[in-house]
C-alpha cells in the first residue's frame, strides 16, 4: 500500500511537471517506477496506459482554449502513434538485463534535453510570443517535416518510457512557428494518439496479466488531481527552475544504471547522484531568487507608472 500511494504521488509530481512545462510526465514517472524495481517494459506499459486518461483530459483542455493547430496534430500525432507501437513492441522483446541500462541511459539523455531545452533555448520562444504576436501565416504550418518528428518521438517515448514531450515540444519551439501556447496544445493533445498505439503495442506483446493495474490507477489518479493545479502553477513558478529541477531529478533516478551500460563502476554513482542533487538545488534556487527579483522590480516599475 505505501509503494502505490507514493506511486501515486509521483503520478501526481509528474502529471504536475508536464502540466507546468509541457513535458516530462513519462520520463518522470518511468525514473520512479524503474527506482521501485518495476521491469522497464512494465513501467513504460504502465505509464502509457495512465497517459490514455491524462493525455485526453489535457488535450481536450487545450482543444477548449483553443491551443490546438489540428492540422498539425494529425501529422504528428498519427506517424507518432506508428512510433509509439513499433517502440513498445522493440522494448517488450528486449531482455530484463538490457533493457533496463538502455532505457536508463535514453532517460538519462531526455534530463539533459529538458534541461538544455529550457535553459538555452526558451528565451528564442517566449521573444516571439511577447505580446502575443501573430505569427506570419506563412510560417505557421511545418508541413510533411512533422511526420520524422512524430515517428522519432513516438519511438523514444514508448521504448525509452518518456521522451514525446522532450523532442516534439523543443523541436516545435525551437522552430518558433507557433505560439508557445500552440505548441504545447497540440503536442499534449497528440500525445493522446502516442498513448493509446503505445499502449495497444505492450499490451499485444506483454498482454494484460503481467500488468499491475492498480499502480496504472494510481498514476492516472495522482496526474488528474495535478492537473489543473498545474495550470495555476504555470504563471506562478519560473519554468527555467521547474525545467531544471526536473531534469535534475531524472538524471539523479537513472546515473548509476547508465554508468552500468558502459562498463564503470557503479560505485561512482553515489558521489555523482550527490553532486547533480547539490548542482540542482543550487541552480534552482538561483532561479526562483532571480524570478522573484525580477517581479519585485516589475511590480514596483507598475506602482510608480
């Protein structure tokens, strides 16, 4: 019962993350769930089955707000979901003792990715939607290039048990063709697509009886509670911190398995967990104590206009 509630509460953590930054819900839960000793194919069926609920309620949010190009959703989200399946079905034929290593080292990659993303590549995003500016309408549609985008990111999310959010969302902004805003509602919505291919190729290949469906309920559970909590926190919290923080977290969860891949020993993992947790919390800090120097002088530039 304690493994499911916290089980739960990292559905609820992670569901927060994804609201707030428009990506991490797999790659957080998958880190916890690998961490308890769950089998990697297992955590990643585990984690796609809940999305089915998550990613519905988050894409038909967005679809209300009108945050969702269908245009693009479609051509992201169907190669993705082609993806998602081929991804399962590889990760469920591949053996216990590969597989975990593997999937370690591909979450390991997505933590930098978020980190990177958000660090680096966030102000390039938000100086286009200062204002919210229209956007030319010439550069609105990324045509047939979305397809090796959603079949690569549909891949990686089931096989690596996280990773749509990651590549499909960073790859979109940093292409700076849509609103953020956009962004985010049609890769969240298409994930829905990724979550129900992924989930029918493990469960063809795995079949149900090996899947504890109390911990999918859990997560799913833990992810529609956060869910418009999120939405409050995603105005409230800097999204460098929060990118930061999670990404730290993944990396902290997966560094000793991936050290293991090639060949180090696994001994330095401890020393090396230590050293991402203090570089986390120092760099966090630092953002959320500059987010918060910054609003204080905005706040007093509009009291003296």
């Amino acid at each position: 019962m304690i493994v499911l509630i916290a089980i739960g509460f990292a559905g609820f953590i992670a569901q927060l993350v994804d609201g707030s930054l428009g990506m991490g819900y797999g790659v957080t839960s998958t880190s916890v769930l690998l961490t308890v000793g769950l089998a990697p194919a297992l955590a990643s069926a585990s984690v796609h089955l809940a999305e089915i609920g998550t990613t519905a309620a988050s894409g038909i949010s967005h679809w209300r707000m009108g945050n969702v190009d269908m245009r693009s959703l479609l051509l992201i989200g169907i190669p993705g979901g082609v993806g998602g399946f081929l991804g399962a079905v590889v990760l469920a034929n591949l053996s216990l003792d590969a597989a975990r290593p593997m999937v370690s080292v591909v979450l390991l990659l997505l933590g930098a990715v978020i980190i990177a993303r958000f660090m680096h590549g966030r102000r390039t995003a938000a100086a286009r939607a200062a204002g919210e500016a229209p956007v030319p309408a010439g550069e609105r549609r990324h045509g047939w290039k979305l397809i090796p985008l959603g079949l690569i990111g549909g891949f990686l999310d089931a096989s690596g048990g996280g990773g749509w959010g990651p590549v499909t969302t960073s790859s979109l902004m940093a292409a700076a063709r849509m609103r953020p805003r956009t962004v985010i509602g049609t890769v969240s919505g298409s994930e829905f697509i990724v979550s129900v291919a992924a989930s029918a190729g493990f469960l063809l290949t795995l079949g149900s009886a090996g899947i504890d469906f109390g911990i999918v309920a859990m997560l799913l559970g833990g992810g529609l509670i956060a869910a418009p909590i999120a939405a409050w926190l995603v105005g409230k919290f800097d999204d460098q911190a929060l990118a930061t923080g999670v990404g730290g977290l993944i990396i902290f969860l997966n560094l000793d398995r991936g050290l293991g891949l090639f060949g180090l020993d696994t001994s330095l993992g401890l020393g090396l967990r230590l050293l991402v947790a203090a570089l986390s919390v120092l760099v966090v800090g630092f953002l959320l104590l500059r987010s918060r120097a910054r609003r204080s002088v905005a706040a007093a530039g509009g009291r003296a206009a």
